[in-house]
C-alpha cells in the first residue's frame, strides 16, 4: 500500500487549498508525482516560485513623482485638460499691431466663379474656403454641387451675396443646408455688410443660426456682423461651439450682461467685436478676468473711452490690444 505521502507528495506536509496561489494557478500547474520523494521535492520548488511570484505581484512598485509631487500611485496625469489643447490663433505680439486682426492669415479662397470652377473639377485640396461673390449661382443644390466635389472645405464666407438691387442667390433656408454638407468648418462668415455705396448679405434669423451652429462643434471662427438676433442665440453659441476663439457680432442687440455670459463658457476666446453695444469700462474688465486669452477687443461705438483705460486695468493682459 503505498503512504499518503507517498501518494499525495507534499500535500500532506503543507496544506495549499486556501492560500492565493492554489485559487491563481489549476490543479494542471500542481507537481503530484510517485515514489522516493520525487512528487514532494518538485511540489516544494513549484510552491516557491509560486510564493516568490505572488510576492513580487502584492509588492508595492516605484512610481516616479508627478509634476504635482505626488507619489500616491495615481497614474492620472499631472494636468489632465479637460478640452484639447488650441494653438494661438493670434500669436503674435503687440509689436505686429493691429495687422494680425485687422487682416488675419487666411486660408486660400476661391472668390471667384473661375477659381471655384477650377477647384472643383480638378480637386485642388489647397483651397480650403469659399468666399461667395456677388451674382454666384445660389441655393441649397448649388451648396450640395460644391460640397460633393469639395467635402475638405473647412470656411465658407457669406458676407458679400445679395447685393441690393439685384436678384437674390441665397435665401435664409439655404443656410440649413450648410451644417449637412459641410461638417468640417471651422470658420462661419454670416455678417451683413453696409456702406455708401454697397448693401449685401442675407437676414440671419435666431432659429436658422441655431440649428446650423449644432452640427458645427468644430467651428473656431465665427461671425454675423450686422444680424440682429435674440439673446437665445448667444446661448446656443456658447453651448455648441466651445472652441471658439474669434467671436464678431458687432452692430447687434445683445445686451452686455449677455455677452458676457456667452463669452464665459467660450475660455478660448482671442478677438471679441463689441463695436455700437452698451459696454462700459465695467463690463470689459470682467471680460478680461473670464477671459485670460483674450488678445484683441473692438470697442468702437461703445460707451468705453480710451482715456478711460489705464495700464494697471489690462496688466493681467500685456498682448492685448482695444481699439477705440
């Protein structure tokens, strides 16, 4: 009759049923073995290891510390941002002047009938943009033509179509058509133009504007110089459109109490266009504590006076520049 020990090796000496590592490793990985110790003696060394590996595993491991000077073992990092990262898109400083807002390094347009026609036919992906021209072909089928052979646009500029006195291309329904067909813009020209000698642009209603800035959450550009919308507006734009960072509704009705709001939740912003609103030197140092990226104001036709702004009020912002 052969022994228990015999029989069963080390089991008899050293009862593993309950311990961590008989629950990790099945019976297959377990030594049982016959005769003159054999069983025991590769049971044992098996057990060892075993035991070494589980205590290598429950061992506490070296962490560098993070930039916070934790050693915790978080492994989150030190600043985890919690919206991606954007590049200036105005990073230059106040040595440039006014140039780099006034007249910004554009993407390449196609202005013109040709140079759209072109683009078109022979898919030059260099033009990114589209700046419609007065008397272009119009409507939602056109918008849908361009955007078949060119689905990289990433801004279309609407500013000078409809010239008065001559028949309209656009309609205000044509722009619903715009967040469908084009889901890469960035950039978003609805301003109204006026002047002596030129009137163009297409009325922008509230509704229209919100269900098009929903489907745009990439836009960093956006403008609708001119429009007179409601305040329902500036909410929507804050809500669909977090990064962006150059922001114009000039000639418009908001409020400042509104505007402020809306520029709050939009961190990113750079150049803000406050010209004929109701801002006053209070509301534009609250926009300057909101907004530490803020580099270009226009405050042209407002209640601000440039007498009224002294170096210590725009010290947290040495690179910004107000225009007057």
């Amino acid at each position: 009759m052969y022994s228990s020990d015999d029989e069963y090796g080390y089991y008899n000496d050293y009862d593993i049923s309950h311990t961590a590592a008989y629950e990790q490793y099945p019976p297959r990985h377990r030594g049982r073995g016959r005769g003159r110790g054999q069983g025991r003696e590769r049971g044992q060394q098996q057990q060892q290891q075993q035991q070494q590996q589980q205590q290598q595993r429950n061992a506490p491991q070296h962490r560098e510390p993070t930039k916070r000077g934790r050693d915790d073992g978080d492994d989150a990092p030190a600043e985890a941002p919690r919206a991606p990262f954007l590049p200036l898109m105005y990073p230059q400083g106040t040595s440039a002047g006014y140039d780099p807002f006034l007249k910004p390094k554009e993407p390449v347009y196609c202005d013109t009938a040709a140079a759209l026609q072109a683009a078109m036919y022979t898919g030059n992906t260099k033009a990114t943009a589209i700046r419609f021209w007065p008397g272009t072909a119009g409507g939602a089928r056109f918008l849908t033509d361009v955007a078949q052979k060119m689905p990289w646009i990433t801004a279309l500029d609407f500013s000078n179509i409809n010239v008065k006195g001559a028949a309209p291309t656009f309609i205000v329904e044509d722009f619903l058509a715009v967040a469908h067909l084009f889901p890469r813009l960035t950039s978003l020209d609805f301003s109204r133009r006026y002047g002596p000698d030129v009137e163009c642009g297409v009325k922008l209603t509230t509704p229209t504007l919100i269900v098009i800035l929903r489907r745009l959450p990439l836009l960093n550009r956006l403008s609708f110089f001119g429009q007179s919308l409601r305040s329902e507006a500036l909410e929507h734009i804050a809500q669909a459109c977090p990064l962006l960072q150059h922001l114009d509704f000039g000639c418009g009705s908001f409020s400042p109490a509104d505007i402020i709001e809306c520029a709050r939740r939009c961190k990113y912003l750079e150049l803000l266009d406050l010209r004929q609103t109701a801002f006053i030197k209070r509301d534009l140092m609250t926009l300057l504590a909101l907004l530490p990226r803020l580099r270009f104001v226009d405050c042209r036709e407002t209640r601000i006076q440039d007498v009224q702004i002294f170096d210590r009020d725009v010290s947290s912002h040495p690179n910004i520049l107000l225009d007057f």
